[in-house]
C-alpha cells in the first residue's frame, strides 16, 4: 500500500504543501518505506481532480493521501476508489506517512 503526500520538496523531510491542487511535489512513500517524487503536472488547475485522476490511474496500490487542504470533488473522487484523505497543517513527508498509519491525524 501506498500514501501520497502533497510537498514543497521531493524527500521525506519535505515539509506539507498547503493545497493539493497547487502542490510543487507530490511524493508516494511505499508500505516498505521507499519513495518516489512527482512534480505537479497540473498546478494551475483550479481544483485537483486531474492532479487525483493521474494519482489514482498511476499508482495502483494507493490507499492514502495527506495533504492540508483539498477541494470536496476531489476528496469524492478518492472516496470512490476508497483512498483515505487526509488533512494536516504542517511536518514532514515521513511523519505523516507515520502519522496516517497510526490514524493520528483527522480524515477529511
């Protein structure tokens, strides 16, 4: 299983980006701790539904995104493929995946 989570950097120590649909980076942190990093194909969008189409098409054992704010389309979309949302204001790439996996911060 795979978490996203929205980031001004593309490394785990990358600190939350404030809006999903905007985001710089987007990085995927594996169940066994590996990462990748994606740039935002999409950032001028004006909500984040391509930006989640293209997480959900891509990455197919998503079960998680963290970020700390996203548009209720978009939080629909994920519900529909029973991807968890997540909300958090601020840390790091890695702490929230922690986070999520100890169901410690709020769901959107």
């Amino acid at each position: 299983m795979s978490t996203i989570v929205t980031a001004r950097g593309a490394g785990l120590g990358a600190w939350v980006d404030e809006d999903f649909a905007h985001c710089r980076q987007v990085v995927v942190v594996a169940e066994d701790g590996s990462f990748d990093a994606w740039e935002n194909p999409f950032p001028a969008e004006q909500n984040g539904v391509r930006l989640a189409e293209k997480m959900i098409e891509e990455i197919k054992d998503l079960n998680a995104v963290a970020t700390a704010s996203i548009d209720p389309q978009t939080v629909e979309l994920f519900t529909e493929h029973r991807i968890s949302v997540y909300l958090a204001n601020q840390g790091a790439v890695l702490e929230l995946v922690e986070a999520v996996g100890n169901h410690s911060v709020p769901r959107a």
